[in-house]
C-alpha cells in the first residue's frame, strides 16, 4: 500500500471518528445545561456503542460482499444525517437518534477500513505496520472532535457546533472515492454466496480466533477500568479536575506515542510477545496504581500503562486477519468490534457496582488479577505460524 493511500485512509476515519466524537462531547453537554439527569445523560453517551454491538457483525458481513466505497458512502450519510438532525431538532429524542446514527456509522467505516488496509498488506511486517498507522486516526479524532464542537459551541451554540460536525465526513468521502477496489470474494460455495447465510459460530469454532478475541477483551477491560476509575481514585484524594486530567491525557498520549514507534520496529516484533508481555505488565502496572503516592506517580504509572496498552491493537488486528478467511475478514473485524463495544457499555456498570462494595483502588488489584490469569490464552498464541505472504 502506498503512503499516500495510506494517509488518505486515516484521514478518512479521523473525519467521521471525529464527528461522532464531537457529538459525544456536545449532546451530553447539550442535555445537562436542559435540565436532564445524569441516567438520561449516561443513556445518551451508551447509545453512541450500543448500535456497534448489534450491527457490528451484519457490517462486517456488508463490508465482506461489497468492499470498501459503497459502505463508506452509506456511512457517511449516516454520519451526516445525525449531526444535522441534532442541529436543525432541539429535543432529546433526536440527539438519542442520532448517537444512533452517528456511533453506527462510525463503526461501520472503521470495519471497512481496517479490512481494506489488512487486505493491502502483503506481510506479516506491512500488517504490523499499516495497523499501527491506522490506530492513530482515534487518537487524532478524539481530541480534533471535542476540541471543534466545544470551541463552535462556546462561540456560536450548540446547532452551529452539529452544523459544522456534519462537514466532517463529506471529506471521508473523498479520501476514498478514487482509491482502487480489492477483488470481492464470491466464488461457488463461499460462505458469503447468496446461496448460503454465513454462521458467526463457523468462525468461532477457530479455537486461536476464540482465544485472541478473549485477550481483546481482557485487554480492553483494563483500558475500560483505567478511563473509569482514575477520576474515582482522583476524586477520593481531592486531586483538582486539572490533575485527573493531565492523568488521563498523559495515558492517550502515550498510547499514541508507542504507535508511531511500532513501525520502526514490526519487522522485529512477534505479534504473541507482544501481547503476551502486555498482558504480564498490565497487571503489574494495574497493582501498583492504587499505590502511587500522589498525581504525579500517578501520571507515570498512567504514562506506563497507555505505553503498553497502546501497543497492543496493531498486534491484534494483524494476528487476527492472519487466522480468518479471506472473504471474512469484514466479519471478524465486525465481531471484534461488537465486543469491544459491548465491554465497553457493560464494564463500567460492572465496575460501579463492584467499586460500591469493594472501593475503587481495589478495582485495580481485582483486574490485575482477572488479566494476569487471562495471560495464559495469549501464551497459546505462540502456535500461530506467521504467514510471510498474505
């Protein structure tokens, strides 16, 4: 794949990562200074995931049959109809709609993405390596978004902050609009033939699938319980808002920092020692928090963590287009996202409810715990033979 394809994708995810990501910051924002209460502000951030668990898979499974422009065209729509619908509409019902829409679509893209530039690699390196570039598009959309909406809204309100969230994915689009399609999987008894639905317990039967989509999981409980208990500890010891943040930035920044080093380095690194040895620091990195003295220990620890929880995404994205059939990748990507999504919607109530009876520095020791024994799954990883040519 070609540098300029590549950095045209990424831009493509930042601008519709972007938009829903502004409107995640704005709607609550939104509901709150209306008079909303915190259960009718915390349903309206849940709906941004809550439709990525449930059209995950069927969109992978779009994506598998279709490729990448026509999906990103639908997305994009999709993205654009919810930021419009909550400028031009002032009641809670349309902004729930269009979290909707806006948190559909941006799943969706994402899948049609990853599949495209997983199919463009041509080794196990190039997978390492685009996947690590790839990554950074979060990262960039997550602070571009918020930043643009809370900037519009301060100066001109919140319609004007969606009307110009609604811009966003008109440049997706044309990022993507001339790049080449790859061939479209449809051979006599595919899976994917019209003739035959596709099963998702097919792909589970792969017992190194089950085990690399069980790390996922593991590995994004601890990024779920960090974002989730850092202001409660925070909040405990009387750290200033200021503090908390810092905390939290520091984590994403190193997160993104480690991404960018991956490159330098895929055509060293192993895909299961790497995520192996995430695992083992994590757990280490996750008892000791609730040890850290005061804010600044404990932005390093953060520091620490984001360094090796960042690391662990390209690694999985290429280990897992390396174990699924070709003409399901969409679909796999799909099912990752799906419970990526929904451990993010459940956790954090897990999280409350455990934090009540146990406290929320112990949160830290009980995932630690959960991850370190977790381990073993990815140690079996180790069977998977890498493929040189893909």
């Amino acid at each position: 794949m070609s540098k300029r394809l590549l950095a045209q994708l990424i831009v493509a995810q930042i601008a519709v990562h972007a938009c829903m990501a502004g409107m995640r910051m704005a709607a609550p924002l939104w509901a709150l200074q209306n008079g909303y209460s915190a259960f009718a502000v915390g349903s309206l951030i849940a709906l941004f995931a809550l439709t990525q668990v449930f059209l995950s898979i069927p969109a992978g499974r779009y994506i598998d049959k279709n490729g990448l422009k026509k999906p990103v065209l639908i997305c994009v729509g999709f993205a654009i109809s919810g930021a419009l619908l909550a400028a031009i509409s002032s009641a809670y019902w349309a902004l729930c709609l269009s979290a909707l829409l806006a948190g559909g679509a941006t799943g969706t893209l994402i899948i049609a993405l990853q599949r495209y530039v997983g199919k463009s690699a041509t080794t196990g390196t190039e997978l390492k390596t685009v996947f690590s570039w790839l990554a950074l598009g979060p990262a960039l959309s997550n602070f571009v978004g918020p930043f643009t909406a809370g900037f519009i809204i301060d100066t001109w309100g919140f319609s004007a902050a969606f009307f110009c969230l609604a811009c966003f994915p008109l440049l997706s689009w044309l990022m993507v609009k001339n790049a080449s399609e790859h061939p479209i999987e449809r051979l006599a008894g595919n899976p994917h033939s019209s003739a035959t639905q596709p099963k998702i317990l097919d792909l589970l039967s792969n017992p190194m699938l089950r085990r690399l989509l069980l790390v996922n999981w593991f590995l994004s409980a601890c990024w779920d319980v960090h974002t989730f208990v850092v202001p409660l500890i925070g909040h405990e010891r009387a750290y200033s808002a200021t503090a908390i943040g810092t905390i939290l930035g520091a984590f994403a920044i190193s997160a993104a920092v480690v991404r960018l080093l991956i490159p330098l380095l895929a055509s060293k690194l192993k895909e299961w020692k790497v995520i192996f040895g995430a695992m083992l620091l994590n757990a280490f990195f996750l008892s000791c928090y609730p040890f850290m003295p005061n804010a600044i220990s404990m932005g390093l620890c953060s520091v620490a963590l984001g360094f090796v929880l960042g690391s662990v995404q390209p690694m999985i994205m290429s280990t897992l287009h390396q174990i699924t059939p070709h003409e399901r990748h969409g679909e796999a990507l799909g099912l990752r996202m799906m419970m990526v999504n929904a451990s993010s919607v459940a956790m954090p109530t897990f999280f409350g409810f455990a934090g009540a009876f146990i406290g929320a520095s112990a949160l830290f020791g009980l995932t630690a715990a959960w991850v370190l024994i977790g381990s073993s799954q990815a140690w079996a990883l180790r069977r998977i033979k890498n493929k040189p040519h893909l």
